[in-house]
C-alpha cells in the first residue's frame, strides 16, 4: 500500500481553520499517508483541536516556533522511505502520493518530486508552475520529469534517507526561501530533483500572514545562500542584480541589513559548489531574472 511508503509532514502555527480543512482533505486521500503536524507553538488552540478532531494524526507539539526546523523535527519521526510535505493550506490531490512513490521506487537517484500547482478557490494554475515547467536545469534522460535546481516545500515529496544526508532545512535560514541551500546539497551529493505534470497538490493562500516579515527573510535567505555556495563572481552579480531590482523601500532595507549582520557566520559556512552544479544555477539566474513570480515584494 502506498500509505507504507510515503508519511505526510505538516507544520503549522496558529491556523487551526486551515489546518483543520487540510486535514481532513489528506483523510480522503485513497493512499490513506500516515499523517505528522508539528505544531510550532501555537496559541489559538490548533493542537487540541488537531488531538480532538483528528486522533489518527501524530502530532508533535513543539514549544516555541522552529518555523522550517519543524519539518526536520517530524521528518525524524518518519517511518516511511518518503516524505511528502505540505502545509497547514495545501493538500495534496488524491493519486499524487501513489504517483510519487511510484517515481522514487522507479529512480532510485531521485531526491524530491515536485507537484503541479493549483491555487485555491478558482483551482488556476500558481505562476510558478510555468517556470517548473520549463526548467533550463538538463538532466539525465532516465529522469521522470523536468529537472529542477530547487523545489517549493509544500509541493514536494522527498526521499527521507536523502533528507536526512544533508542535515535537512538550515537552521540559520529559519523560514521562506529555505529550500534553495537544501536543494543545493542535494545536487552536490549526487541527487536528482524533478517536476512530475502527473502530480498536484491544491494551495489555499492562508490570509492569516506577514507578507512584509516573509519577504524580508526571502531575501535575506537568498543573499546567504548566494554568499555560502556560489563562486565569488557569480555571488557578487546576483547580490547587484538583487539589489538593482528589490523595490526600494524598509523592507528590503531590512532584508539586506539582516544579510549583512549574517556575514561572518555565512563565510565561516562558505562551501563553493562544484562546477557542473553551478553552471546548473547560472542556467536559473537567467529565468530567475526574468521570473514574474519570484519577485520580493508583499
């Protein structure tokens, strides 16, 4: 069954309605997932409710807000060879799971498979999907799907094995844009990252955020990604690309100062990828340029 073989990891904070709705589209699933949430400290009462509403659910509830480190939290709980993630305002369609473990169990080089997109109410497609689509990275012709130079968490699966080799999300980056140092390391050591058409998952847009506080750590996350794994010239053209075309305004201040604050740990981290990996993101910093849905604005 494929419920043996892949475990959906949710984490949340302070959105038991959405949460709530989530959970019960995954309980629909036919693949029936063994379901973790690790609830980042809420306060509105979404563990009791996830205890009472959904006993079938492991639920870690952690103490503080760990923000991504949650996921790295439950993924030590996993069981399964896979992982599928999600958050507390997408769920995955039914059949994607099936789909999943099929290509991982068929490619055994595959680290993540990443979901088509469909945003919610009107089920159109996410802008992003376009640019999954159209991936520039090349790839092995065995590979199931376009190949990918990073992947969006709540819309992929990975290999729990492969997950856990690279130490999972940075605990420096926190939250938003932490996928891209992770997909990275993969890349290093070997692992394949793909678009599967065949797979969708359903992205409500949760009202209850902070556009202004997560495009800050986006671009501060993005800055030191840059600066840990690129080559010196390659980092310095996308910090001045960035710092062209960020709106000018306190948030992007913020972003670049918390950067900048970050410096020493960032180069005392600093490992530059091999040349086969960044001729790979040098591919993605031509669409990334000219991407209408990667921008750093609210």
């Amino acid at each position: 069954m494929t419920g043996d073989r892949i475990t959906v990891v949710i984490i949340t904070r302070n959105r038991r309605v959405e949460l709530l709705h989530t959970l019960d589209r995954l309980a629909e699933l036919p693949e029936r997932p063994p379901v973790i949430v690790a609830d980042n400290g809420s306060t509105d009462g979404t563990a009791d409710a996830v205890a009472r509403l959904h006993g079938g659910v492991r639920l870690l509830r952690l103490s503080r807000n760990l923000g991504a480190l949650g996921r790295n939290v439950a993924v030590r709980e996993v069981r399964t060879p896979y992982t599928a993630f999600c958050d507390d305002d997408s769920w995955w369609e039914p059949g994607a799971l099936a789909t999943a473990v099929d290509r991982f169990d068929r490619h055994p080089l595959l680290a993540t498979v990443t979901a088509r997109i469909l945003v919610e109410p009107a089920g159109t497609e996410d802008p992003i999907v376009a640019e999954l689509r159209s991936s520039p990275v090349p790839g092995p012709p065995w590979l199931p799907g376009p190949a990918l130079g990073s992947f969006i968490a709540a819309a992929t699966c990975v290999r729990t094995d492969a997950f856990r080799s690279v130490g999972g999300f940075s605990p420096r980056l926190w939250l938003d844009g932490e996928e891209e140092l992770l997909a990275t390391d993969l890349a290093v050591r070997g692992w394949w990252l793909a678009y599967i058409p065949e797979m969708t998952a359903h992205h409500a847009p949760s009202v209850i955020r902070d556009p202004v506080a997560r495009r800050v750590r986006g671009l501060r996350n993005t800055l030191w990604f840059t600066w840990q794994r690129r080559p010196l010239p390659a980092a310095v053209r996308r910090t001045f690309f960035l710092a062209r075309t960020v709106p000018r305004d306190t948030a992007s201040l913020r972003g670049f100062l918390q950067a900048a604050a970050g410096v020493p740990r960032t180069l005392a981290l600093r490992r530059i990828v091999p040349a086969e990996i960044e001729d790979r993101l040098r591919l993605l910093d031509e669409t990334q340029r000219n991407s209408t849905a990667r921008r750093y604005v609210s």
